[in-house]
C-alpha cells in the first residue's frame, strides 16, 4: 500500500521565507534583479531634486505673500529666532523621505519593506522608545550644559519670532531626523543587501556620506561616524527604522532646543573634544540598552537581527517557521 503525498504547492502560492531587514528585496524575483538598486537610487535623487525645486519656488511665493516672514541667514548659518532658516534647515531634509520611498516604489518595485521588516512603520515601538530617550538625552545634554555652561550662554528673549522658530523646530526635526535615516541607513542597507548578503556593507559604507553632510572638525566627525554606525546597527537588529528615528530625534530635538541659551551651539567647525567624553558613550548606551531590550522581547541573541516578510499577506504558521523567523511575529 502506497502512501500519495500532495504536490508542492506553486512558486507563487508559497509562504515567503523571512529575512533580515537588508535582505527584503530578495523577497520577490522584481524586486531582487540587479538593476533594481540603480534604478532605486537613481529615481529617488531625481525625485528629491524635484521636490527641492518646488519647495523653493512655494518657499518664494510664500515670502511674497506673507510680508513678516524674515529672509533666510547666510549659508552656512542658521538661526532659531527665524522661521524661514527652519524651513529651509529641516523642511528640505524632510523632502528625503518621499524622494526615498518613491524611489523604492517607481525604481525598486516596492516601498513598504523600507519601513520594516513588518512592512509598516512599527509606531508603537518608536513613541515607546521615543518616551524614555527624549528625556534621557535632555537630563544629559541640559545638565551638562548647566554645569558647565558655554562662554556665550545668556536667557533669549522669548519673542515671536524666537516662538515660531521653535514651533517649525518642534514639527519638522522629527521628520528631518526620520528622513535621514531613510536615506542613509534604510535605502543604503537594502540597496547593497540586493547584492551582498553581509550586512556591514550596508551599515558601514554609507557612514562618509553622512559625514559630508555636516561641516565639523574631525572631532566632531569622529562623534558623527560612531552615531552613524550605532543607527546602522539598530536598523538590521531591529528590522526596521523606528529605533534609529528615535535616537536620533531624541538627540537632535534636545540639543536644539537648548540652542537659544546658547547660539555658538549651532556653528559647525571646531569641536571640543571634550564634548566626545558626553555624546559618544551616550550613543552607545542607548544603543546598547535598545538592542538588549529588543532582543529580550523578541528572545534574540544580541547580534541576531530581527527577520520578517515585510508585511507579506502569505505567511507560514507560527510552528512552521524556525525560531528566527517566529521572532518576528510579535508586534510591538
């Protein structure tokens, strides 16, 4: 007597297999072809210098409309007290993030995996993150600042411009901070894990890129660079951006609203290198106590990233999956 066992089921009928967060694009065949990650690059700067163009032409129309707006600082200063620096500053970073998951939409074939292993932005995860971070980082960067305050410290004067100014601060650095890490952690990450299967390429060649884009000495640069590794490392443990967007609003969001009692705070060039004794552990607890933390909830090694389908609507069962694959299932 003969036992029939049942055919396998099609390609296209098969439950996807999870991988880490740089490796999504080797999900499907469309979006794992070669040429994929070019186009992705390609179609996503070609988008973000779009939206630059129309940003800057509202930007003008706005300025004839609205006569109090104030004319934008020089070049390579800006200030709080002026709105239109805050615009320009954080709003035209901001623009990265549709120029990136355009991008991964027209040029790769797929956008939602850019958010996360879970195909989605896992906001629960973030404000929870958000709400120990924030705090964390203004007890340290205040405090440091009360105990050794800087030549040029002084109370601002609050008036409405300063107010408005904090106001377009408050609302955009979040955004500036997550369109960052799109596109220098998230985009770069899933860009070279269509070719590479290690996940280092992903985290460490983007990092000079992130550099260029701020103007310190080599101490302040040194700070950068380790910042930049630690996001890049949060990104592939945790399958996602949440964490990484954390951190870095928590960071940014605390040291510029500090900046009215101290305006030489925002000048970039020289750096104390006194500074690096505060931000840099700083950067590595945080990212030590979230990746610890994660891999507690998730019962992860502490360099086993996390795996998922990037919100795939066929999914294995729990007991099928390996135990990698069933500690992507619960959400945070």
């Amino acid at each position: 007597m003969t036992t029939e066992t049942a055919p396998p089921p099609p390609p296209h009928l098969r439950p996807p297999t999870a991988l880490p967060y740089h490796r999504l694009t080797r999900l499907e065949r469309r979006t794992s072809r070669w040429w994929r990650p070019l186009t992705t690059v390609a179609v996503a700067l070609a988008v973000f210098v779009v939206l630059i163009l129309l940003a800057s032409g509202a930007l003008m129309l706005a300025s004839l409309l609205v006569p109090w707006l104030p004319e934008p600082s020089d070049l390579d200063t800006f200030a709080l007290d002026n709105p239109t620096d805050m615009l320009l500053t954080f709003g035209m970073l901001a623009l990265m993030i549709p120029a990136v998951l355009l991008g991964a939409r027209w040029g790769g074939g797929r956008s939602r995996i850019l958010h996360s292993v879970a195909g989605r932005l896992r906001w629960s995860m973030m404000l929870r993150a958000a709400a120990v971070l924030v705090p964390l980082y203004a007890a340290v960067y205040w405090g440091s600042f009360l105990l050794d305050p800087p030549d040029d410290a002084a109370v601002p004067r609050f008036d409405a411009m300063l107010v408005a100014g904090l106001a377009v601060c408050v609302a955009l650095v979040p955004l500036q901070c997550a369109a960052e890490e799109y596109a220098f952690r998230g985009l770069p990450q899933q860009v070279l894990g269509t070719w590479l299967r290690s996940p280092l390429w992903g985290i460490v060649l983007p990092v000079p890129l992130f550099m260029l884009g701020h103007g310190y000495d080599w101490v302040g640069q040194v700070d950068i660079a380790v910042f930049a590794l630690c996001m890049g490392f949060l990104v592939w443990k945790s399958g996602g951006l949440e964490l990484a967007i954390a951190v870095h609003t928590a960071n940014n969001l605390t040291l510029l609203l500090a900046a009215p009692f101290s305006p030489s705070s925002l000048d970039q060039g020289a750096v104390d290198p006194a500074t690096l004794l505060i931000s840099v552990p700083l950067t590595l607890v945080s990212t030590a106590g979230l990746a610890l933390w994660f891999s507690r909830v998730h019962g992860l090694r502490p360099f086993e990233p996390l795996r998922g389908t990037g919100g795939a609507q066929t999914v294995p069962a729990p007991d099928a999956l390996p135990r990698e694959a069933r500690s992507a299932a619960p959400p945070l």
